[in-house]
C-alpha cells in the first residue's frame, strides 16, 4: 500500500550510491592495523622469555584476546545491521537455490565504481542500475564461476535507472523474471549483490509499500533490509525465486526511517 505518495511534507533523501556513515576501508585498514599491533606484541613477549615454558592455556587466552579487540573495533565503526549481513548470508547461502541464483549475479566494474548486475538470458544480457555504468560504453562483469568479460551498454534509461548489458557468451546462468509481481506490504524478500568490499552477499527483508520520489515519475518500492553502497543492481526475488525488482538506492524515508529502494521488473519489461 502507499504510504506517503503526495502528502510528504518534506522532501525525499535519496542516497543513490546507496552510502552508509562509514567508511569500509578505514574499516579495514584499523582492524588491520590493531591485527599488525596486536601479533607483535604477542611476538615480544614471546621472545622475551625464550626459554620459559609456553603453556597452551596461554596461548588461547591470547588468542582470545586477539580475537576480541579485533572485533570490539567493528561496533564502533559498522552499524549493528552491517555486521548482521554477513551472519544472514552465510545462512541464507546454505539454501541450494540461494547458491544457484548467486552463479548469475554479476560484480560490474568501472574504472572508478563498482556494482552489482544479472544475467537475465545465458546468452549474456545483463541488467544492472544505469548508475552504476553512467558514462560508460563498455564496463568489465565478472561472474563467480564463469570468470572476467566485458561487456558493453547496449540501453540505458535514466528515467527508471535501469541500463541493459551484453557480453559474448553462452550457456551462462541466468535468473527468472516475474512477469507480474504482486507487492505486498510485509512480504519478504531476497536479495543478492555486492555490498562494501564483499561479493555475492545474499540478504533478506521485507516489503514496506511504494513511494512516489519527489524527482521520479513513477513509483518505486521501499524494503526494510540491509542496503549497502555497492548493492546498486541488485536482483530482488521473491518466494517463488522470480526477480521482482531491482535495487538501486537508499532513503531516509519521514515515516519508515532508513528504507532500501528497488525498482520494479515491470519497467524493465516496458523499456
């Protein structure tokens, strides 16, 4: 159902890099740096004491050690949900069709962006957010199994940010588009993509209802789910695992608070 359509007093934020208040490689970088700091440590308290007894026990308190304030950096820097992502995905991964949908999603890279796409036919069509390509006339996809191509924009249509894909390939896999979807309020969903640095994340949400942008023409559909920079072009899937929509922002919405957005597979169907 609707939930705000005209009625919204203020203006939609719409984060179309779909951008959290964090920087992943900073991330990175100091849990790296407190790995380095922290083994070397241990190294000198071990060469210290060369001809003492190490006792095992030691050695697990240390490890757990280690372990703990590496970890302990991760609340401070990530989101609570952006932690959860990674334990949701390794469930979800455990599913044989959650395994088998992942072969057809596809990380698209630019020279300074990075993406996600899907084959929607094995003869290498693939869709992804016009976005994410904006500019480009030929951009490297990279399946999980079936390795590096290149491919080349064949349409795009900002409108409905929406561009369609194409590399020299066959028998690649591909995904299932719903002809029809039905998008109803608290249905849950699926989604698979390429957030931050990781690749072939698979999440889950639910639907929330459509909004109308302020700078959009048509509506597009709001999830409650964990939407990450890098998840542009991701496919949505509903319970019969049919692609239902396409990921491509973000938004603080008035009343829902932090939504993800994906575009409908219909509008891909009238392009």
């Amino acid at each position: 159902m609707d939930r705000d359509r005209e009625e919204q007093e203020k203006a939609d934020i719409i984060d179309e890099d779909l951008y959290e208040e964090f920087d992943d490689e900073e991330l990175y970088e100091l849990v790296e740096e407190e790995r380095r700091k922290a083994l070397e440590r241990t190294k000198v308290k071990v060469d210290d004491k060369p001809k003492r007894p190490f006792p095992k026990w030691v050695f697990w308190v240390i490890a757990l050690a280690l372990t703990f304030n590496v970890f302990a950096l991760i609340p401070q820097t990530f989101s609570i949900p952006a932690i959860d992502f990674l334990i949701t995905s390794a469930k979800l991964s455990t599913n044989e069709d959650i395994r088998s949908y992942k072969q057809a999603v596809v990380v698209v890279e630019t020279v300074d962006s990075k993406g996600t796409g899907f084959a929607i036919n094995q003869e290498g069509t693939i869709l992804t957010n016009h976005h994410v390509v904006e500019g480009d006339d030929h951009v490297t996809v990279a399946f999980p199994d079936d390795g590096l191509f290149e491919a080349e924009v064949v349409e795009t249509d900002p409108a409905i940010d929406l561009a369609v894909l194409k590399v020299e390939a066959e028998d690649l896999p591909s995904l299932k588009l719903a002809d029809t979807p039905i998008f109803k309020e608290d249905a849950p969903i699926t989604f698979i993509g390429n957030p931050l640095r990781f690749n072939g994340i698979a999440n889950q949400g639910s639907i929330v209802g459509h909004t109308r942008l302020s700078d959009w023409e048509r509506e597009v559909v709001m999830i409650k789910a964990p939407v990450y920079r890098g998840n542009s072009g991701s496919p949505v899937f509903n319970e019969e695992g049919e692609v239902m929509g396409v990921i491509f922002a973000t938004l603080d919405h008035e009343t829902e608070g932090k939504v993800g957005l994906f575009i409908p597979i219909t509008y891909y169907h009238e392009m």
